[in-house]
C-alpha cells in the first residue's frame, strides 16, 4: 500500500481520540539552540492555545490493527475495516516532511495493540526517540501511552514525549467489562501513577538542580547537569460520553478523582458516534452534542473555579446535567440563598461563582475596586452579559430586591439567553455552540 493511502486511512482513524493539546509545554532546549521544530511551547493537534493561537499536528495512528476488541473502536479486531500499518521511518519522515513544509508544529501519535502492549508502546518510542536523537526534532510530541505496558516502556515515553495520555473510555469497571473485556480500570489506574510519579519526580529534581552551583578550588564553579525532563506536559485522558448508561454525575466523580489523584492536565470528553456495524449492546444514536459541551463547562469550574464535584452535583436532574443552562448558572439558581454577592466586597473566590463572570473579568474589577466604587457600567465596559449577571450581584448604582425570589427567574433568563444568540446571530458574530472543532 502507498504511503498516501495510508495516511489517509490512519489519519481518519485517529480522528475519534480527542485528547491531543498540548497546554503547559515549553520549547525543549536544542544542543545547537536552534533544533528542527523549535515551535515556542505552542500545543498541536487543531486545538487553541490558552491565548487563542490556533495550532496544527500530525495526528496519526502507527496502525489500525489491534488485537483487543472494545466494542466502541471502530478499530475492534472484529470489525470490518480496511487495515493498514505504518513502519517507525516511515512516521519520522512523514513528521519531518510535513514539518519542514510548515503543514504542522508536532505530532500526535496512538495506534491499535499489535503482538502485545509492550511491543506496541516500543514502536512508539523508537519513533518520538529516532526524532529526538537522530534529528533533533524539538517540536511538540504527544504519545498515546497503553497501559498494559510496563513501567520501563512507559518511563522511556515519558523521556522524549511532551505529554503522554491513557484513555480511560468508560468511568466504570462494570462497562469495561461489557464493552472492552481486556481492559482494566485498576491496570489504567497503575500505570496513570506510574506516569505522574515520573513527572513529580522529574519536577523536584529539576527543581533541586537549577541554578545549583558545586563549589570548585580557586572560587570557580561549574553547574550540574540538569536533570532529564519527564514528559513536562503532564498526562490526559479521555472518557466516552453516551456509550455506556453512566450519568454526567458519575462521569464528573471519575474526572474529579483522576485530577487529585494523578495530577492529570485535562480529562477530555468524546460524545459516542456511532460505528458500522455496530454491536447490539451500544445505543443506536449518539447523545446530544451539548451533553458533551456542558461536560466540558463543568470540567472547567472543576479545575478553574473551585468547584467541587459535590456542589455541581446540587443542579444535577436525576444525575444530568442541565442542557438549557451552563452548569455556574444552574447551580446558581440552586443556590439562590447565595446570593447576590457585593462586587465592591466580596472575595475573589465568592465573585468567581457569579454566572456570566469569567476569571479575566473578575480580575479586572478586583483592580478597579480599589480605587473606586464598581457599578454596572463597569461590567458593561468588559462586555459582559448584564441580563445574566445583574440578578446576582449587587453594585454601587444597583441591588436585585426581590428579583432571586422571582419563581420564574429560570424562564427570563432562558429567554434573555435566546434573545441574545439571536442578536449576536443577526449581527453575524459567532454563538457559543457544542459543536467541537474539526481535527482536520
């Protein structure tokens, strides 16, 4: 088979793992300062920078042969899909190719298991390791780590990978053992350990050795050699939504303890697609896309907000996310004795939780209300939507009275929100949506 038909076929292949960013990575330092790939920390993949930068990668798997059968992966060992494999130089050539065409910063690479998780995970690292060491690619690279593998394997990935990730796939061993029978919570949990006890130990040291100075005769010194970087883009993981019969509730608690426990930079959240030929036991349709997106919006109070999963769990119905309301606002209302919260005097953590105020937002007005009194004209300076703030807040010019006793305050926001999307359409701006962003 050509390399092109190839690449087109592992490049869709690869499509369905989500959990390819590359957010708290900084630029690998090059023996020559200038190694090939050099892309300022940047992340890859088609995603967006915390500032906005849209960036690219390679996302690709090694093959879509694979000797487990996950009932899910369009990439099953029963499934009836055109196969094909990738060798390690042709993956490092086609990297360097479409790098030095600029087409992309870095690489994503996963692939099917294939002999065994060993073998796998080792054809994996001899491709991030042949760029490396043989032609000083210091661009973005991502591993999809197996967690079957063993911890020697997994610690040489984590010494040329910037992130590596373990997909987690289903919150329970209950579903695992229906939907993927040679996967195992306990085995993913081990090895997501083993992943970020080697990133804690990589940060210590490098801690320990920067800027120490081994005294020498005659006053000189010489600086020690600086510990070897450990996958310094931490790890991620990715969970099916829609596949299996857990709740938003269960999902958020899976989420919850893999932050605390691994230290991971993000769990991603995938709404089930269905595949050909699927097997009985998956649902036929995929859940609605704003199931996935308020997922990601509850997510973000997790690890940005203070949240606890707990609170979320408060606006839950029957364990569900509210589909019509983000999850700060639905849990708002929940908690209307909360509120309104004084802007003029409130702590940082209380004003984080009003709906429709950002962490920038708030920042911004911490700064000014140092100087003077807030009123409503200075959250309309920063363009925030007034008619979702003003029934939780109270400024210098404004108190709501009796508006959080209204019964259908949830209505005239609804309604507020739908007028609002209807403005910013007409006025040909871009409306929040759970669409995700195409990889390709």
């Amino acid at each position: 088979m050509e390399i092109r038909q190839k690449l087109s076929l592992l490049a869709d292949a690869a499509k369905y793992d989500a959990s390819c960013a590359s957010s708290g990575v900084k630029n690998r330092d090059s023996l020559g300062g200038s190694g090939m790939g050099s892309a300022n920390g940047t992340g890859i993949c088609h995603s967006y920078t915390p500032d906005g930068r849209c960036v690219s990668l390679l996302k690709i798997l090694l093959t879509n042969f694979c000797i487990y059968d996950c009932q899910y992966c369009i990439n099953r060992k029963s499934s009836n899909v055109r196969r094909a494999r990738f060798d390690v130089d042709e993956v490092v050539h086609l990297t360097l190719d479409f790098y030095r065409r600029n087409l992309i910063e870095g690489l994503f690479l996963s692939s099917g298991i294939i002999q065994s998780a060993d073998y796998t995970m080792e054809q994996l690292v001899r491709v991030a390791r042949d760029l490396r060491q043989v032609h000083d690619f210091r661009g973005y690279i991502h591993l999809k780590a197996i967690p079957e593998a063993s911890a020697e394997m997994l610690a040489q990935a984590g010494l040329f990978a910037d992130r590596l990730s373990i997909n987690i796939e289903l919150p329970s061993q209950g579903s695992l053992e229906k939907l993927a029978p040679e996967k195992s919570l306990a085995t993913i949990h081990h090895s997501m350990g083993e992943i970020a006890s080697k990133v804690q130990e990589s940060v210590v040291e490098r801690a320990a050795n920067q800027d120490r100075v081994q005294s020498l005769p005659g006053g000189r010194g010489v600086r020690r050699a600086a510990a070897p970087r450990f996958a310094p883009g931490g790890q991620s993981t990715q969970l099916i939504v829609g596949a299996d019969a857990s709740d938003d509730n269960q999902i958020l608690q899976v989420s919850s303890n893999l932050y605390t426990s691994h230290q991971l930079r993000r769990v991603y959240y995938s709404a089930f697609s269905p595949i050909p030929e699927s097997p009985s036991m998956l649902p036929l349709g995929q859940p609605p896309m704003m199931r996935e997106h308020r997922l990601y919006q509850a997510d973000w109070l997790l690890r940005n907000y203070g949240f606890a999963v707990s609170e979320i769990r408060e606006s839950l119905r029957n364990g569900m996310l509210d589909l019509e309301l983000d999850p700060k606002l639905a849990w708002a209302l929940q908690q209307r004795q909360r509120f309104p919260v004084n802007l003029n005097t409130a702590s940082r953590e209380d004003i984080l939780r009003v709906p429709g105020l950002g962490a920038k937002s708030v920042d911004v007005l911490l700064r000014a209300r140092r100087t003077r009194s807030l009123r409503l004209g200075d959250l309309a300076k920063l363009r925030i939507r007034l008619d979702k703030v003003r029934p939780f807040v109270e400024v210098a010019d404004h108190h709501p009275h009796t508006t959080l006793d209204d019964p259908q305050l949830r209505s005239r926001l609804l309604m507020a929100q739908t007028a609002s999307r209807a403005t910013l359409k007409h006025a040909g701006l871009q409306v929040e949506s759970a669409a995700q962003a195409s990889l390709f």
